[in-house]
C-alpha cells in the first residue's frame, strides 16, 4: 500500500478485537481510532468518534501485529539439500551454521540488503508489525559488524550472535575470546541485545557464560538460545543472568520450569508491573522442520512462565517467517488456547524484547497490544474471529496490516 497517511483513521464494525491488553479484553461490534503511530480511541462500534478516514471492518477480526521476536534474517543462500538430508531422517546439527555463513560473505553490502528487505516485506504482508534479527552468520568482526549494521537498518530490535558457531579451523577459546572483545567493540553500535547458541556442537557452558558476562557488561540485554537439542545448561544459565529470553526450550527438566517460573515471582501479570523475569520462546516452525519435540508451551504456562511464540526465520532450521503457522500449531499440537496463542505472538514478544509498556508522553509506544497510548500495530483478518487461525490451517487470513499507523498491507 502506499499513499498519503490520514491525520486519523475510524475502524468501526470489527467483529472481534482481540487486545491482548493487561485486562485481556476481547470486544465484540468494536472500533478503533488511532492518530498518526498511537491508538486513541477503543470502543463499542455505535459509541465511535468521527476520524479523517472511516474505515468498514464488515465483521472482521482485528489482533495486534505480530511481533517477532527471534530470527536471523541476515543471511544469503539456502540449505535445501540439509532440508531434503533431514527429512530422510539425518539429524540437525549446529554444522550448517558455516554453509550459510559461507555463502552470507560472499554477496555484497547491497545484495544483503535487499535480502534482508524482502524477508521483512514478507514478514510484514503476514502480519508481522514488530521484527528482531540477530547476526550470525558473519563470523568474524568485518562480518559481524556489516550484519549488525544492515539488520539495524531493516529491522526494529538487533541482536549480536557472533556466538554462533565457532567458524572452521578457528580455536574455540580464542574465538570466544573474540566474540567478547573486537567483535562485540564492532557491533555494539547497532544493536540492543547478545545471544548464545549454548548447546553441543556450538558453545559450553563455560565459553556462553564467557559471552554473557561480557555482552552484559557493554550493556546488552541478553538472550540465550538453549535445551533445544537435549537438555543443557541454557536455561539455567539465562535465568542466573537475568536474560529478557530463553528461546528454543525444547527439552526441560523440572528444575528447568522451576526456575523459569520463579523468575516471574515478583511480577505481576494484571498491572505489568514489578519485576519481569525471562520469557520462554517457543519456536514451533523450527521444532516441526527439525523434527524435535514440540517446545512445552502448555507445561510452562501451566506452572507460570510467560511465554513467546517466535518464526525463527533462517535457512537452516524454520525457512519461513509466518507467524500465523506458528499459533495454528501452537494450538493444535502444543494445546494453547487461541487467545493464548495469538498472546505469545504478540504480547509475549514483546515482553521478550522489553517492548510491551511504553511511554505515551513522548516516546517509544508498547507494541503487541492494543490499548489508548500504545502503537497502532493492527492486523485485520479475513475471518470473523482470531479462532480462524486455528480452525483453517494454512489459509492465508492477513486481510489488511498497519504499522506504526501506516497501512502497509
Ligand atoms: N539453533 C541455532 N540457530 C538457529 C539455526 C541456525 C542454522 O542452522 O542456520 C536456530 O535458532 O534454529
Ligand atoms: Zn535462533
């Protein structure tokens, strides 16, 4: 979509707004106002204000825009042949890391740019309102800090993850010792988080802690790929430093949920307020296209955690950025509810990047969910109601998508 953005926009006659605010609110016969990027407005449909432009939802669905909080779209090529070699029954392992990153060198500044840029022009045309990208798939500091940089243009949340395989031929020690000195000097400029892919095959406990401590003493908010190939030191390791996420989780021991949930003691989910622990981020593209078992969504809401649902966009692991396939399967296979499902792509991603409460005086709005103040992310779908997601697997249901206010779809 393109054209001139209307001062302010009336949504009325939406079938169901599902706000995935504080207080939960699904409204029925709703309508919705927002002036420029923020909301002003939300209400039953007849008690409506007027707006520049008045727009007729004719029943729809209205959700937050996803937000997307765990991908690596900064890359170049792909790994069909490990794809087709998985499906015939070869295990994942961390090794292809360096076939992407291989080919991720090879292309120019601005063959990685418009690569990076169509992915996101992809994620958007789904729904996707609010995109993190990590690097990865550089290596080595002028590769790293070029990731960095282009992500940062594309993209709203960047984080580092130079920790991601320790590239052929290179010392692990010294690489790690790399990873926590030049390297991160090179990125830090253009990103807000660090990560660590913490499991066999990429970096031990000791190496990730290395990692952490380092990135948090730059002042980085961490996150911690972990337990997705077995169980791991990762998530103890992301609740001992206090990491915004633990991403993968695919095998848990009890101790494991125990403490994530014990993060999230001391806050409180009806005000938002206190203080927030780490969010678990399931990623069940990536879980399917492994052939691991799906993350427990249901175990660790059940005993507490605050949850995410994230695409994993990458070449090796979840080819793909839709959102929408993640909740369907979230509730199909992982048991949520469809307002749980959608909760986690939306709100719970932004709890994951530290982006769900704002500041409506001057500043950088909540994202991923809808109330007066926050950043009018809207996603309206071709469908009635946010069960459609559920209920009719792999139809494409993104009717129309504004981000920050503007109609991008
Ligand atoms: N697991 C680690 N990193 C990516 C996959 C990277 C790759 O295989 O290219 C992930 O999140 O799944
Ligand atoms: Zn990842």
């Amino acid at each position: 979509m393109s054209g001139t953005t209307p001062a302010s926009t009336l949504i009325t006659n939406i079938g169901e707004l599902m706000t995935q605010d504080l207080e939960h609110r699904v409204l029925k016969d709703a309508a919705i106002v927002f002036e420029g990027e923020r909301i002003s407005w939300i209400g039953p449909s007849h008690d409506a204000p007027s707006a520049d432009e008045m727009l007729d939802a004719e029943g729809r669905a209205v959700l937050p825009g996803w937000v997307d909080s765990h991908s690596h779209l900064v890359f170049a090529g792909d790994r069909t042949a490990e794809f087709e070699a998985r499906m015939a029954g070869q295990s994942y392992s961390a090794g292809g890391i360096a076939v992407t990153t291989g080919a991720t060198r090879s292309v120019s500044d601005d063959e990685l740019t418009a690569l990076v840029r169509g992915r996101v022009e992809e994620a958007v045309s789904q729904g996707t309102t609010y995109l993190e990208s990590k690097t990865g798939y550089g290596l080595d500091v002028e590769n790293e800090a070029r990731s960095a940089r282009i992500a940062a243009a594309e993209v709203d949340e960047v984080t580092y993850l130079g920790a991601h395989l320790v590239p052929a031929g290179a010392d692990p020690e010294e690489y790690t010792d790399l990873v926590c000195g030049a390297m991160l000097d090179a990125v830090l400029p253009h990103v807000r988080w660090a990560d660590v892919f913490c499991e066999r095959g990429a970096f031990t406990e000791d190496q990730s802690r290395r990692v952490l401590t380092a990135a948090r003493d730059a002042g980085l908010g961490l996150r911690v790929h972990g337990n997705q190939l077995g169980e791991g030191p990762g998530v103890a390791l992301a609740v001992e430093f206090g990491a915004a996420s633990v991403d993968h989780v695919n095998y848990l021991s009890d101790l494991d949920v125990k403490a994530l949930a014990e993060t999230w003691a001391g806050w409180d989910a009806s005000t938002g307020s206190g203080t927030k622990g780490t969010v678990a981020t399931c990623l069940p593209a990536c879980d399917l296209s492994t052939r691991q078992p799906l993350a427990p969504g249901r175990e660790l809401i059940d005993a507490g955690v605050q949850i995410a649902l994230a695409a994993n966009c990458n070449p090796g692991t979840s080819y793909t950025s839709s959102m929408a396939f993640c909740v369907t399967t979230a509730v199909l296979q992982m048991h949520l509810s469809v307002h749980e499902a959608v909760r986690a792509a939306t709100y719970g991603g932004a709890l994951a990047l530290g982006r769900e409460s704002g500041n409506d005086v001057d500043g950088e709005r909540a994202v991923g969910s809808l109330a007066v103040g926050h950043r009018a992310d809207l996603h309206m779908l071709k469908a009635p109601s946010a069960t459609h997601l559920a209920y009719r697997p792999g139809i494409p249901l993104t009717h129309s998508v504004w981000r920050a206010g503007v109609r991008s779809v």
